[in-house]
C-alpha cells in the first residue's frame, strides 16, 4: 500500500506553488502537442475551509513521484497544536490498484454526493484514509493523521471530505462551512509551571550516577514539550544519559513507541509504565506517566553494552523524580 505519512511531509522541499501537471484527457488542437491537465491537490481545501475544519490556512505542496507511484499531494496541519493533520493527495494517472495494491477496506462512506472508501492503513490506527474515485483512473485521498489520539484519525478527514468533494465532478456544493469546534481547550496541564531540570535535586543526580555539570535543557524549540538531560559519567560506551521529558500537551500513551504495552510499575502511589527496548534498537527503556488527561512525563534512558542494564538508570530514576513533580 503506497500511502505516504503525513508527519515524513515536514522534511520535504517545499515548492512555491501548489500546481503540477499530468496528462489528461482533454482534445488538443489539429497540429497540437497533447493537452495537460492541472491537479492542484492544494486548491481542494481553500483557506476558509480549511480553517472551519481546524486545519492551517495554507497547505505545504509536494510535487509527485512517479517513479514510486506517488501522486501530488499537500500537507494540511492541526491548528491546534497536536500532532495530526490531513494531506490531500490528487492523482490523474496513477490508479487507485497500483496506490492501494489490495489494502482492506474497512468501511464505505458517503460525504458531499460522492462515494469515499475508508481504506485500513498499514502504519496503524493513527492514520487515516479516505479515498474517492474520479472519472477514469484519478482518485482523491484524505489521509488524516491523530498520532496522540489514534482513535481521532478519521475525525479530520471525514469533516473535510465534503469541502473536497464540492471542487470535485459530481460532487455536492458547500453552502455552509462547518462551524469551528466551541469546545473548552484542555486545562493548562499541572507541569506548566515547573521546570524539568529542577525534577532531580542536584544530591540525587549524585546518587543516581550522573554529573549535574552535563545538565542540559532539551526541547528548546518546542515550548510544548521542554525536557532536560543529566550525562552520565563512564565515558562514551556503558551507560547513556538520562532525558527527562515534559508533554505538556501529550497523553501518556502519546509518545513514540509508548501507545501499547509497557509495565506497570508505582512509585509513590503513582503508576508509571515502563517499556523496555520499545523502538527495539537494543539499547533504550522508556517510562511514561500520566500527569493529567492531556500531557504526562516520559525518562528515557539505556546502556549500550548490556541489554540486561538498559532499564537500570531508569528504573532508579522512577522513585526520585516522582515526589518532585508537581500534584
């Protein structure tokens, strides 16, 4: 199944402009050279709809791949902050079979007169496809992305599906946008105020060690998800540093490789989860805690010459940073 990740979109070249052109089927002229036809992925959710649907205004294009069957596509982001968005992507030439090559589909679905097929997505429950069909071998696609709440993949897509299928043949035309969302935002977690460096006293870097003189605040350019790391003290081999993360808008289960599994591990009558070798390289463990619905703490740490060891710092580091994080 060729479906390309929303979040692997922000790495990209971005181009200046939100076209790029396929062969059509349009007649050319006696003594003309065959007609293109534009396919403006971007133009399918213009700046008012996109924001009634809680998405950026302006969309990121990226020119198509034809050598990987990948169609045009542009890249809407959450406005809100989380981690998802939806990417639009418009092909005229590559067929919905070589796209999908024999993806389940898990549900069909009607949105703005068209016909949408909601494809299963080989990368997990937080993407999410929305697929429809276009006169010939064209088709459109709304894959919607919710990587801190999987279960909201769809909720995106399935509300812009009837903004794109206005702009499309046979679709059904808008005649009022959606209404923004009016529910409260999230409170403002617990961790707002605190200061992760300050979540190991400088006696307990000590104990657990580490050098107080390798502290580093991590995280810099994401307001939303500060950290701080304490180095350890063997050298370049053995024990790795421990990183201390706040997600000040990040469920427990929200960070990468933590969404499933884990052990349960109290300290302190809170309950901790600890993952260890989740991202399988071998040498990593993960703890994760839930400070409130919406944002939590993760430590991660490991040791490179001893699987048996990975989770040894981290585990020590549990009982210390607990009574030191705010109720």
């Amino acid at each position: 199944m060729k479906i390309k990740l929303a979040v692997a979109l922000a790495g990209l070249t971005l181009l200046a402009a939100c076209t790029t052109t396929v062969v059509g089927s349009a007649k050319s002229k006696p003594g003309q050279g065959p007609i293109e036809q534009a396919t403006d992925p971007c133009s399918l959710l213009p700046a008012d709809q996109a924001t009634a649907v809680g998405l950026d205004p302006k969309g990121k294009f990226t020119k198509a791949d034809k050598a990987r069957k990948l169609p045009p596509s542009c890249d809407f982001k959450s406005t809100d902050g989380a981690s998802g968005g939806v990417t639009v992507t418009w092909s005229a030439d590559i067929t919905v079979d070589q796209y999908y090559n024999g993806a389940q589909v898990a549900e069909e679905l009607q949105f703005g007169g068209l016909k949408w097929t909601h494809y299963k997505n080989p990368f997990g429950d937080s993407f999410c496809s929305l697929m429809t069909r276009l006169d010939g071998n064209g088709f459109v696609e709304l894959l919607g992305t919710n990587l801190t709440t999987p279960e909201k993949s769809c909720d995106v897509s399935k509300a812009a599906a009837p903004l794109v299928s206005s702009h499309l043949k046979g679709g059904t035309p808008v005649t009022a946008l959606p209404s923004p969302s009016t529910s409260a935002s999230a409170p403002p977690s617990p961790l707002a105020a605190a200061k992760a460096c300050e979540m190991v006293k400088p006696d307990q870097v000590t104990a657990l060690g580490l050098t107080a003189a390798g502290m580093e605040e991590l995280g810099k350019t994401k307001p939303e998800q500060p950290g701080c790391e304490w180095q350890d003290t063997d050298g370049a081999r053995g024990q790795k540093p421990l990183d201390l993360w706040f997600g000040l808008t990040k469920p427990a289960k929200g960070w990468p490789y933590l969404d499933k599994g884990g052990e349960p591990v109290d300290a302190g009558g809170k309950k901790w989860t600890l993952f260890s070798d989740p991202s399988e390289d071998g040498v990593s463990c993960y703890a994760s805690l839930e400070i409130s619905p919406t944002s939590s703490v993760m430590l991660t740490s490991g040791y490179l010459d001893d699987k048996a060891k990975i989770c040894d710092l981290v585990k020590a580091a549990i009982p210390v940073v607990t009574p030191n994080l705010p109720s």
